[in-house]
C-alpha cells in the first residue's frame, strides 16, 4: 500500500509542478528494446580494432624508445667513469710531479741550481699538460659519441619503419 500511496503522491507532484509553470504534463513513453543496425556495430568494431592497434604501436614505440635512452644512458656512465679515471690519474701524475719538484728545491744548493729545476719543471709540465688534455679530450669525444650512437641507431631505426 505504501508503494501505491507514494506513485500516487509521485504523480500528483508532478501535476502540480508542471500545472505552477504552465506546463503540461509530460507524457511517459516506454523505449522500444531496440537493435543496433549491423553497420553501426561493425564500424564500432573497427573503431575499436583501430584504437587498439594504434595503442599496441604507440606502447611498442615508447618501450623502443625507453630501450634506446637507457643503452645511452649507459654508454655515457660507462664513458664518464672513463673519463673520470683519466682527470684522476693526470691529477696524481701532476700531484707526483710537484712533490718530485719540491724534492729536488729542497735540495737545491744554488739559486741557479733553482731556476734550472724550475724552467726543466715548467718545460716538461707544459708538455705533460698539453698531453693529458689531449687525452682527456679524447675520452670525453668518445664518451659522447658512444652515448649518441644508440639514439642515432634507433632514429634511423624509426625512419626506415616510417
């Protein structure tokens, strides 16, 4: 009975609301169970086949990529590491080289004697220093080229795909 009693209310409400705006009564109609027509399913079908290949090329592309940045990512730690032990051994060679120096003032017993160690040591760290930046030029080139070659590999990779 409550159900009954609370349609009943439902409805008068409804009366009254549309009779307060002068409106009228909305009338109820019942959907018809209706089919989609088969063009219209197969082109959602499509759609679909559509978007999940699009996303199946898209996430094989993006691990590709992710693939590629960490090979590079790699070679330039490997190359870093590399280049990082030759600042360390030219430091120490440097290092050496001036406590040797200090050594043979120390035992320098003329100031002509002095002023020879001294231009010997700038001849020869003069020419040290030129190798050791060689050197280290040469390390961080081929630090840069082997972290570009994977990035360079996988776009040439992706334009002969495209």
């Amino acid at each position: 009975m409550t159900e009954t009693t609370t349609a009943t209310t439902k409805a008068k409400t409804a009366k009254y609301i549309a009779s307060s705006f002068g409106l009228p009564e909305m009338p109820k109609f019942e959907m018809p169970n209706m089919e989609m027509p088969e063009a219209f399913r197969e082109m959602a079908e499509k759609g679909v086949a559509q978007a999940t290949d699009a996303y199946e090329k898209t996430k094989a592309a993006a691990e590709e990529t992710t693939a590629v940045i960490e090979r590079a990512c790699t070679r330039l730690v490997k190359g870093t590491v590399e280049y990082q032990r030759g600042v360390i051994e030219a430091a120490r060679d440097n290092t050496n080289a001036m406590l040797d120096y200090a050594r043979d003032l120390i035992r320098a017993s003329s100031p002509s004697q002095i002023l020879e160690l001294s231009a010997a040591h700038a001849r020869s760290r003069c020419e040290v220093l030129g190798a050791q930046a060689q050197e280290l030029a040469a390390l961080a080139n081929k630090a840069a080229t082997d972290a570009a070659e994977p990035i360079k590999a996988g776009v040439t990779k992706a334009f002969k795909l495209a």
